[in-house]
C-alpha cells in the first residue's frame, strides 16, 4: 500500500534502491514462499560487482544475503532488485561483465537453489 505525504499528496515508495551500488549478476529467492509460519525466514541470494569508486566495479563477484521474516518485504525486495538487474542488463558494460562471469553465475545459481 502506498503511504501519501502530507506535506506534497506524493506517494512514497515501500522501497529505494541505489542501482549503482552493484552490479547485478544473478538473484535467487530461496526460504519461506507464501507460508505463514511462525519462524520462516525467506533469504534473496544475490551474486554482485561492488562498486569501488565513481568510475570502478570489482572484478570479483561476491555473494550478498538478505533475509527477511516478512514474505511481503522480501517480494518487495526481490523484485526490485530484479528491476535493477533487468535495468542494468541493458547496459554494454553490464552485458560484457555478466559474459566474463557466466560460469560463476550458473554455480552460484545452483549452490543457493
């Protein structure tokens, strides 16, 4: 649900994401999908490219968590990470970078699943 301030009548986003922050080569929802269990926790496992400066990226990709015990949050986040790497895979750096790291994506896909 979106929340409207008061002071504009402008809505206000569930969630922001700085989509330069990494590049993102591979996400996986793993955890609670949609069960309503006391202590589920539902995990997004992301593959990343830190960025390092104004100009810079990694060149080693490393694994990130975030784990929530609210499906509703982690739907929120998961899909908005995914809109910044679909967002980014248009990019020829971006799309140059995911072709180095082919490999690695697919392990890490099958490591987290």
């Amino acid at each position: 649900m979106t929340q409207t301030n008061k002071n504009t009548n402008m809505p206000t986003p569930d969630m922001t994401l700085n989509m330069m922050d990494y590049i993102y080569l591979a996400i996986v929802w793993a955890g609670a999908h949609g069960k309503p269990a006391p202590m589920a926790l539902t995990q997004i496992y992301m593959l990343v490219c830190r960025r390092m400066n104004e100009t810079q990226f990694a060149l080693n990709p490393e694994p990130r968590v975030a784990t929530f015990t609210s499906v509703r949050d982690a739907e929120i986040y998961y899909k908005t990470v995914l809109a910044a790497q679909q967002y980014q895979q248009k990019l020829r750096g971006t799309k140059m970078v995911m072709e180095i790291f082919e490999d690695e994506i697919e392990q890490f896909k099958q490591q987290v699943r």
